[in-house]
C-alpha cells in the first residue's frame, strides 16, 4: 500500500488522549472509530481520504479535511 505523507502532521485529542495522524491512510483509521460517522464533515474527510489513497487528489487535501472533521 502506497502511504501519502503529510507535510505536517495533525495532532488530534479530546483531553484524554492524543493521536497523532501523518496520513490520508492514518486519517481513515482514526475516522472509522469516531462516532460521529453521521456528519457531513465526517463523510466529506472519509471521501477526501479515500480519493487521496486512490491517487486523485494530493495529500494535503485530505489533512484539511480531516482536520475540519475534527473540529479544530
């Protein structure tokens, strides 16, 4: 599997604990345990990452996304 690496990487948390995500294929892993799966915002991170992984779009697209999913 071709890993797409950000630039930067994104630190998400809640106060309890600390993720730290570096790529459109990390990103899909720690949105399928979000529970929000309902949210626009969700499913817009969930397909920007999957185009990412699919080679449509550059990588820093998805970090975007995801980090709009995560409400930061």
């Amino acid at each position: 599997m071709l890993t797409h690496r950000w630039k930067k990487p994104l630190v998400l948390g809640d106060g309890r604990i600390r993720v730290i995500v570096g790529s459109a294929e990390e990103a899909m892993n720690w949105l399928i345990h979000e529970p929000n799966q309902n949210s626009d915002k969700w499913r817009h991170a969930w397909r920007t990452c999957r185009a990412v992984h699919e080679g449509r779009l550059p990588p820093e697209e998805a970090r975007f996304a995801v980090e709009l999913a995560a409400g930061r």
